[in-house]
C-alpha cells in the first residue's frame, strides 16, 4: 500500500515538474516565481502561469522539491548517469530548474548549470534570464548573484547590460532590508563600470530617502563617495556652486564662504595647487561636498522622522570622510601621495599619524573639533577615537 501510494505521489510530482518545463518552453518572457499559500489540493494543476508570471501551489511544494533533489543526487552519484544526463541537458534541466527555483540555496545545483553552460548545453542570456527569476523568489539569494557574476565572465564588459544589473539589485533591495548580497553585487557592478558612478550618486540618494532605517543604503552611498574620490571624479558644473559645502563651513567657522578658491584656502591652508593637482582639488571640493550634503541630509530626516541610528551613523561617516581627506592632503605632501591609502600597512601608518596630527594649528579643522564637542559626551568619545580629537576633559567639565 505504501509503494503505491509512494508512485502514485512519484508520479504526481513528475507530472507537475513536466508543466512548469513546459511553461519555461513556451514563455521564455516568464519574469517571477511565487509559491502560493494553498492548503488544499483541488484536483487540478498547481502550477499557474498568467502574463509571464509563474505561480506554484504551496501544498505541493515540498513533495516536488524532495522528488526533484532525489532525481538530481541520483544522477550526479551515477557517473555514467550523469554524462547521459549531461548530454541530454532537457531532462536535467527540468529538475534543475524546479529545485533552485523552490531552495536556490544549493550550491551543488548551480555547479550543475554551470557544467552545462562550459559544455554550450544552456545559452547565456537564457541562465542569466533565469537567475532573475530566482532572485523574484528569494531576493537574497547569494547564488544567484554569484552565478550572474560568472556568468558575465565569458562576456566583454561592453556587452553587459550595467544598467539592467542596478535596476536588478534595487529591486531586490527595496524588497528586502539588509540585502547584503544585493548591495554587494551592486559594488561589483559600480567597480565595473564606472561610467555609471554619475547615476549612482543620484539614485543611491533616492533610495536613502526611501528607506530611512536600512543602513546597507547608508554604506553603499560612503561606498559611492569613496570610489567618486579614489576615481578623481567630479562634476564640473556642481563645482561652480558647491552650496553644501559652503553652508557646512559657514556653520563651523561662523563666517561667510563664498567662493571654491576660498574654501580651498580655509581647508587646505599653504596646500601647493600645482603639486597636488587640479583633478585631486577639484574631486576633494566635490566628494567633500556630497558629504556635506549627506550631513545635511541626516540631520534634516531627523528632525523629521525622530533619532533613528542609520541617521547618526552615515553623519558621522560623511564627517570622517571631510576630516580625513583633509588631514590626508595637509600631510600627504611629505610622502607625495594625495589619495587615502588602501594598502593596509600604510593605512595603519595613516591612522597613527591620524590620531598625532595637531588640529588646533588649522582654523577650519579647530572648529570642527570646538563644534562636534557640544554633541555629547558620547560623539565626543566617538570624536576622539575616530577623528583623533584629544579634548581637555576639565574643560569639558567646565564647559557642560
């Protein structure tokens, strides 16, 4: 009775990974995959498929996911199995696809699809297709944005369609909060193709906005910062205007700053122009500036939607980043380097010289450290540890 009901289930299940193939034969537009939350078995197909959108009933799920894992471990264990099956790609494939669209966790599975893509059993733009059908399902699917990122190994970075990846990771993103794969695959596509680093100053903003809790959009927006500076970029007409920045150092020194050659002169005092260069300068004004911004920003979502610690964190990242290119280009003209080190060592050797260096002896960066003392004894402590603030804790007694 059991071994019946055992194939009579072995079948059903057969029957059901036959319909969804059959689906993936005729629509290869099908753009997302759900299960749905069915308790029942109402005696008709499970499986549901309207304007490219692909839906399986939940009360099968499990049995279709076991049956597909077992035909699969079965044919790997079997080496002559396994190169008929390689061969005969459609029958692998079928269970491939059912199993990773239920669990895309399993690594063994996308190895499979990778074999059969080496071997030109599956075309390219179709696996790329369908890890976008995975992610639909399961946004933070870490394989699957792995798979895609081998995948473009055997394309021209030319031929990659950079955008279509931002879009891919924003959705999964907006999905779901913290998607550190997501934002990880997002570097990876920024550090690909910088010729999109203007759109993304733009768009990862936007999403700040939107998401006011979800730190990941923080980090990637210092990220963006970053690369923008280390890339020597800058936008030649933000520089005729640089409003952020101007109103951050008004705010610090209590005076009027209206021009960049007198922003350059209250931030880089006796700094020689021509030896650090005008690309360097000019990216330093214009990163200095979005961070300005972003200080801004904080401070105005908090005033808004209450404390919120997102808030707090990117401030005071946005306020490192201001400081430390500073100091960076008041010292780096004793090594001849104007660009944060990313070599350890010589971050480490940065970082000592950090903490030693003598604020006090600069008009703009003295006021910083008089002005973020008032911010609490807890930003004071942050101020000392990561800036290199040294306060006089009597006068700080006094003072408060």
């Amino acid at each position: 009775m059991d071994n019946h009901t055992d194939n009579e289930q072995e079948v059903l299940c057969e029957k059901i990974i036959n319909d969804l193939h059959a689906v993936f034969i005729k629509d290869s537009a099908v753009s997302s995959f759900e299960i749905i939350p069915t308790m029942l078995n109402r005696n008709k197909s499970p499986v549901i498929h309207v304007e490219h959108n692909l839906g399986l009933e939940s009360w099968c799920a499990k049995h279709v996911y076991d049956h597909a894992h077992n035909m699969l471990m079965s044919i790997k264990k079997s080496g002559q199995q396994h190169q008929r099956y390689m061969q005969q790609n459609d029958v692998l494939l079928k269970y491939l696809n059912v199993a990773l669209l239920i669990n895309p966790d399993v690594t063994t599975f996308w190895h499979l699809r990778r074999q059969l893509v080496q071997k030109t059993r599956l075309k390219i733009n179709r696996e790329l297709k369908f890890s976008i059908l995975v992610l639909s399902k399961k946004p933070k699917s870490s394989e699957a944005f792995a798979y895609r990122r081998w995948l473009f190994s055997f394309q021209s970075a030319e031929s990659i369609d950079w955008h279509l990846e931002i879009g891919i990771c924003e959705r999964c993103a907006d999905r779901c909060a913290s998607n550190y794969h997501a934002w990880s695959h997002r570097q990876w596509v920024l550090q690909n193709a910088s010729n999109l680093l203007s759109l993304e100053i733009i768009r990862s903003e936007k999403f700040m906005r939107k998401h006011i809790s979800d730190y990941s959009s923080y980090h990637y927006r210092q990220l963006v910062i970053l690369h923008a500076y280390r890339s020597c970029y800058y936008d030649s007409n933000d520089l005729q205007h640089l409003s952020h920045l101007k109103e951050l150092l008004t705010y610090y020194l209590v005076t009027d700053i209206h021009t960049p050659s007198e922003i350059l002169k209250v931030m880089l005092p006796g700094i020689d122009h021509t030896t650090v260069g005008e690309d360097r300068l000019n990216s330093f004004l214009y990163c200095c500036n979005l961070a300005a911004y972003d200080m801004r920003l904080c401070d105005d979502q908090k005033k808004m939607y209450g404390e919120r610690e997102s808030f707090e964190l990117h401030r005071r990242v946005c306020l490192k980043f201001i400081i430390e290119q500073d100091v960076y280009l008041l010292t780096g003209h004793i090594q001849g380097e104007y660009l944060s080190p990313t070599a350890p060592k010589r971050q480490q050797q940065f970082n000592q010289e950090f903490r030693q260096f003598n604020y006090d002896a600069y008009e703009f960066l003295a006021a910083v450290k008089r002005s973020e003392e008032l911010l609490g004894a807890k930003h004071r402590k942050w101020c000392s540890l990561f800036l290199g603030f040294q306060y006089d804790e009597n006068e700080t007694e006094e003072r408060f």
